[in-house]
C-alpha cells in the first residue's frame, strides 16, 4: 500500500466516526481518492492488525 501524491478528501481520525465517514465518501464516488489518518506508530506490516483471526493467540477477551 503506498500514499498517494494527491487525495482528494482527508478524514483525520480513525475512530469509529472516522471510519464511517471515510467509508461513505469513498462509496459515494468510487473515483474520489479518500485518506484516512490516525496518529500513533505504523502498522502496516503487524500481522496482529491484517490477521484479526489470530486474535485468541494475542489473548483477546482474557481478563
């Protein structure tokens, strides 16, 4: 996945608002090129994030 150049739209926050929003736009006009941004560190190559599945090994749902 690389960040374009140029976008469009920037929604700023990837919270559940965040999110619907950006997801709206982008349905909206499959040729309008959205970003969504979140702050804190890169997980692009953490497979914890791409591989929701494997969650019981990260102990999700444990008290």
């Amino acid at each position: 996945m690389t960040v374009p150049d140029e976008v469009d739209i920037i929604v700023c926050g990837g919270g559940s608002c965040g999110c619907v929003v950006a997801g709206r736009l982008a349905n909206l006009d499959h040729n309008l090129q959205v970003l969504l941004i979140e702050g804190g560190e890169s997980n692009l190559n953490n497979p914890w994030v791409f591989r929701p599945g494997i969650c019981e090994q990260n102990q999700c749902g444990r008290i």
